[in-house]
C-alpha cells in the first residue's frame, strides 16, 4: 500500500523498470503531477472479528453504517493462501437454504462452494438472502460453536439496493450473524475488485477459530469487469473477452479459501455462494465457465421458469451439487431420489405433450405427478422453512397424497399440513432416520389432511384411470 500526499492510498500493482503502476482507492481529483508518494510499510488488510456482526463497511474494512469506529477487532491480510489438502476434510455437515427447491434436490454442505448462476432479475440473490435468514432459527437452537455466521460482499450494485437489503436483515433480526462488505457502483474500480477478498478474510476468522461461515459473492461477474479495467489501465495484455490472462486465477484463488477444516485444524468451516450474472443465459462465455469448472455444482436460474411463476426459479435438470449429498439429511436423501426420477420423466414427457393432445392415460399421470410436484417446490420470497417441515411436504408429494388436489389447492394443502404438525412427528424427523414408525406417523397425518380436504372441494375426477394405467406401465417395465 502507499499513500500520496492528499491521503488517497493506493496499491502497487505492476512493477516495471522505469515506473510502478498503481491502483487508487478514493478519488483522484486531489493528485497532481509532482505529489510525493510515500510506502506505508503494510499490505492490505482489514479488522476481523466478532465485533464486526451487524456492521456494514466498505471493502476496506471501514465502517459506512454511522454506527461509529470498530472497536474489539483484529487485522488479517486480505490476500492469505488458501488452507492445504492435509489441513481439509470432505464435506460432511448439511448448510440449510429453508428452500425447498434446494435442500431437497441440489443440497449444499458446510465448507462447499455452490454456484447461483442466471441472467438479470431471476432470484439470485433471493435464494442468498432466503438462505441467511434461514440461520435464524438454527442458530437459536444450537451452541456458538455450531452457529453459522453470514458474509454478504456486495460488487457493483446500486446503494439504494444494499440499503433494502440492510433493512430486510434488519427487520428479520439477522444483521446480528451478520457482516455486510458493500464496494457499490460508485466505488471505483480497486475497491470492487477488493471487496470479495475483504470478505473471504473476515469469514476465515470464523472458520480458523473453530466455527461456521457463509459467504455470499454478489456478484463475482461484476468483479471480473472491475478486475479487466484496471489491466487494461495498467497496461496489461488483453485475452478473451479483454480480460487478463490471470482471469482464471482471480476466481480460484478467492474460491479455494472456502474450505472444511480438519478435525486437527479446528473443524471450522467456510461455504461460499458465488452469484454469477449470464447474458441471455448464455453459460458457455468466459466467466460463467470459468467459475462452475472452479465449483461444486451450480444452481442454475432461468428467466422462462421465473415468467411462468415458477419461484425460485431452479431449472432441476441443470442444476446440480457434486458432493452436497453426502452432508445431506438421512431422511431427506431417502425422499429426494423418487423425487428427482420423476421430476427428470415429467420434463422428457412434457416436451412431447405440446405436440399432441390425444394421450394415454400413463402418460396423463406423469404430466400429472409433475406438475403437482413442480408446484409444491414453488416458495414465497423471504419465507425460509425448517428443514424438517420440508421433509413433510416433500414425503406428501412423492407418496401421492397431492395427486388427488387440484393444482391451486397445493398451496393451501401444504399450509394446512404445516399448521397441524404434531410434535411428536417433528421430533421423530429431528432424529434424522426416516424410521417405518415415523413413516406410518406422516401417512397417517397426511391422509387426514387430505380428506379435510377433499371432503370441502372434491377432488381430480379421472385421477384413479390415469393412476391405474401408470402402475400398468410399471408392472410391464419391471417385468421386461
């Protein structure tokens, strides 16, 4: 870092023979030919801590809240390698979204890095701020060395949008897990490029102190763009795109720093939600590439599922989480494979309907199931659910208890179920083992609600021909 004689810093970023390239972090009006440039003697840093919960700052680490100084904090370079493979261990302990959509079908574990990736405007960072309000009521329940604290970088994005997303925490009582690190659009280009680093150090403090962070990149599209031009002011090479040939390097250097750590390290661990912003979801262009090859697995957004109601928008098929199964919940994986088998033969058949109204009734109940299942994975916005209510509603779904309502009722179905849960029936799903005993509980309960139900409205009148021919085709393939 150096500092010049107005008291504008900066960072030295090209080294050359004759001259130094640097990088400014405030604004260059005051800075004339001629000025003394001075070293500090420091490299980057900015304070860490548990005093930094509920504060908003910039990317340096300065407090923009009005709330006054830090105090109680420590300082960490931003720029810190990122832990070894001895020092790792595999992904074992479920992160819970409260989304539905999410944690049954692409479930994300402690120390994973999951990509959000869609165009503009599809819930990207709703799924981000859903899956920190959902830390709430876990972390009321478990110790401090279990609670997961929450890291927002925020690049690029208008003030007036950082506000809003302030307040929503705010008023959901989440800012108190939370730290928020804002390098908006009128910041200049150094500190957008900065500002995911300043957020990876103060999530590491928590993750090398034995505890759980999350950390949440929105978006990383919107760095790479800062990153590009400042190289091109430095004089650097241009490459695909006009971007730096270090591209690559910017992303995984800043992603492998979210990590489980071992048993011996502190068990602590660091997740990382990256949100990348494709244009005409086009996720074969450089940056979006490059960041799902860095990953593991993606959720995919698409604006056609968001027009037609579908929220959060997940496409399921493209969707994917490479080793988030293994930290997921016992009860909720034994659920999810019929689950996801269904939803993937709804899509194949539903691109088919289209074309011809004249169906068998096998292929009516198909188009049938997963409709009904497409509509109870839809979710409203801010409105995160436990995990083992999700559980519920999902076993209703893929036991058939929702083919005999029509669609709009789903809804209305599932509050219903939610509402009337028994006690003895949640604490049997916090055991994480979806036992025979808890499965007759769950029929049962299921059942009465659904005829409470149908004994109101009546339920699908050829639901019982179309469910006949499909376990006809079933009974034919299996003994084929």
């Amino acid at each position: 870092m150096v500092e010049f004689a107005s008291g504008v810093k900066g960072m030295a970023s090209n080294f050359e023979n004759e001259n130094v390239g640097i990088v400014i972090s405030g604004s260059d009006t005051a800075i004339k030919e001629g000025d003394m440039v001075k070293r500090t003697g420091s490299i980057v840093d900015v304070p860490v801590g548990k005093a930094m919960r509920g504060c908003v700052v910039d990317a340096l680490g300065v407090p923009i809240d009005g709330k006054g100084a830090l105090s109680a904090v420590e300082r960490r370079r931003v720029e810190v390698k990122a832990p070894g493979i001895i020092a790792r261990k595999s992904v074992h302990e479920p992160m819970q979204t409260g989304l539905k959509a999410v944690d049954s079908l692409v479930p994300i574990g402690r120390g994973q890095r999951e990509l959000i990736i869609g165009d503009r405007q599809t819930g990207k960072t709703a799924i981000a701020i859903d899956t920190i309000l959902n830390q709430k009521l876990i972390n009321a329940q478990v110790s401090e060395s279990e609670r997961l604290f929450c890291v927002y970088v925020a690049i690029g994005q208008k003030r007036s949008t950082v506000a809003q997303l302030v307040k929503i925490l705010s008023e959901a009582g989440a800012l108190e897990y939370s730290i928020i690190v804002a390098a908006t659009a009128s910041d200049p280009a150094p500190l957008q490029f900065l500002a995911p680093y300043s957020g990876c150090a103060m999530g590491e403090f928590f993750r090398d102190h034995g505890m759980h962070a999350l950390i949440i990149y929105d978006d990383l599209s919107k760095q790479s763009v800062a990153y590009r031009q400042m190289s091109l002011l430095l004089r650097r090479p241009p490459g695909r795109e006009a971007f730096p040939g270090d591209v690559f390097y910017l992303h995984s250097r800043l992603l492998e720093r979210a990590a489980k750590r071992s048993d011996q390290t502190g068990a602590g661990s660091l997740t990382a939600l990256p949100v990348i912003e494709t244009q005409a979801g086009d996720v074969s262009a450089y940056i979006p590439t490059n960041v799902i090859s860095i990953t593991d697995g993606q959720i995919f957004l698409e604006t056609e599922l968001f027009y037609r109601g579908v929220r959060h928008a997940i496409n399921v098929g493209l969707s994917l989480s490479r080793v988030g199964s293994a930290a997921q919940l016992k009860a909720m994986k034994a659920l999810c494979g019929t689950l996801k088998l269904e939803l993937a033969q709804y899509r194949e058949v539903a691109a088919f309907a289209q074309f011809g109204s004249d169906l068998d009734p096998a292929t009516r109940y198909l188009l049938h199931r997963g409709a009904r299942l497409t509509e109870v994975l839809k979710q409203p916005q801010y409105s995160p659910i436990p995990i083992e209510r999700q559980i519920v509603v999902i076993f209703a779904a893929v036991n058939g208890f929702l083919d005999q309502i029509p669609l709009t009722q789903i809804a209305q179905y599932e509050k219903s179920l939610l509402d009337n849960l028994k006690p003895h029936i949640l604490e049997g799903l916090k055991e994480q083992q979806l036992s025979s005993e808890v499965q007759t509980h769950l029929a049962t309960f299921c059942q009465q609600q659904l005829s409470t139900m149908l004994a109101a409205s009546g339920g699908e009148d050829d639901f019982v021909e179309m469910k006949t021919a499909a376990g006809r085709r079933k009974e034919k393939a299996g003994t084929e």
